[in-house]
C-alpha cells in the first residue's frame, strides 16, 4: 500500500515541535472540544481532550483538578504576551509565555493545569509535585501526555520550568520520552536515525509498535497493506510514522 505524504502535512499532527525556532503554522483545521463540562471555554483537540478527561476520571479529580488555559489562538496568544509584558515585565514574560506563534497553545495539544484552589494563577498555576497533581504526573504518559518543561531542559526549550504545562503527543511517544527523560526537541531528533527499514520498537502487552522518520523529500511510503499506522509531522523537516502491530500478543 502506498503512502502519500504532503509537504504541508510537516505542520500537523499529534508530535509537531512547536517552540521558538519552529512556528505553529495555523490552517485552523484542530478539532476542538472541551475537556470537562465545568470548564466549557477550555479547549483542546479533540482526541487530546478526550484523554485528558479520561485521567480525570480514572483519578477522580474532576473536582480538584482544574483545566486553566488549553487551545489559544494566536489572537488570544497576542493578548497574554502583551498583558504579561506589561504586568510582570520583559524577564518574566520571556521566561514563561511564548512569542506569538511559537505557543504550544495555539496547536490545541497543551493544557495548563491548576489544583483547584479560590486563586487560580492564569500564567503560572500551582500545580505541586504531591498529592493528586503529582499522581496525574505519574500517569500522564500512559495517555499520551508530557510534563513539556523541566528545569533541566531550560536550555533546549528556552522555557522556564513550567509544573503545570503538559502536552498531548500520543502514546507511545509519551511513554518513551517520559522514560528517557528526552524533552520533545531532543525526541524528534532521537527519531531520525530510525527509518522505514530500521524502525524503533517499543513493546508492551499488547501490542508491537514501530516508529520511524520519514524525511520532507520523501513524498510515497510503502506500507503493508493491512497496516495500521499514524503520520505526523515534526514542523521541522519531516514525519514520523507510528505503525501498530496488534496482533503481536
Ligand atoms: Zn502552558
């Protein structure tokens, strides 16, 4: 079976690295949907969103978890840069709030999360490192989210360390970078030195899934006919392709 990949198709999908280099490049095609009832404004892309709730309830903290700011658009992205500049200055709205155009807000796959409390910072809500906040770090990534800052990748991401900011990239990305301890920049360049023919392989008990990189040359892929896979594009020079072998178990 053949694949055809389309160059604009770079720019979408679940593992696009969208940071300071590489811009989110809006066709406004997300499919939103918000992640509770309670929080009705609060969106994200559908199968992120999906997820998200689906933590929620496995950890009953609809009630004491708090979606605080999801989707944005590059509009409303304009408006917290300019108000954060004005109220917390140049240094601090470096550190936490990304140029417009370059938020991970505005691809519909980050959250903002806040233990719900009567003061909830809209740039920087508590979100601690015990309690229910930490239980949903814990199994964060078995749904395909990633704490997306950690202090100790300020230098690659150029974000400040952010508890509360997580990210939708599918599992088992998540899982995989949650393990190696990668941040997204250093997983997409991870996955270049596998190819069609030299996948990586991650297995659990269900199942057998390959991940390979296809370079932006590339514009057909051979698959097997009965495959079942995912592309997404990395926004930066090429797609990754997730192949699930179901049977494996
Ligand atoms: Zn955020």
């Amino acid at each position: 079976m053949q694949v055809n990949l389309s160059a604009y198709d770079i720019h979408k999908g679940p593992l696009i690295l969208v940071n300071g280099a590489h811009p989110f490049i809006d066709d406004h095609s997300q499919s939103l949907d918000h992640i509770t009832q309670h929080y009705p404004d609060v969106l994200m892309e559908r199968q992120a969103a999906s997820l998200l709730q689906l933590i929620l309830i496995r950890l009953n903290a609809v009630n004491s978890i708090v979606p605080v700011s999801g989707y944005r658009s590059f509009y409303e992205q304009s408006v917290i840069y300019s108000d954060s500049l004005k109220e917390n200055g140049l240094d601090f709205t470096l550190k936490f709030v990304a140029l417009p155009g370059c938020s991970e807000h505005q691809t519909g796959l980050a959250i903002d999360l806040a233990l719900n409390s009567d003061h909830i910072d809209f740039i920087c809500p508590d979100f601690p490192y015990n309690g229910i906040c930490q239980a949903f770090r814990k199994i964060a990534p078995d749904y395909g989210f990633i704490q997306r800052y950690l202090t100790s990748k300020q230098s690659i991401t150029k974000i400040a360390h952010e508890p509360w900011h997580f990210r939708y990239v599918g599992y088992p990305h998540s899982v995989i970078i949650n393990k190696n301890d990668f941040s997204l920049e250093e997983y997409i360049d991870y996955l270049k030195q596998y190819s069609i023919d030299h996948p990586l392989t991650f297995t659990d008990s269900h199942n057998k899934i390959e991940i390979f990189y296809v370079a932006q040359s590339e514009q057909v892929i051979e698959m097997m006919d009965d495959a079942l896979y995912q592309v997404s594009g990395n926004n930066v020079d090429g797609y990754i392709i997730t192949q699930w072998n179901d049977d494996y178990a």
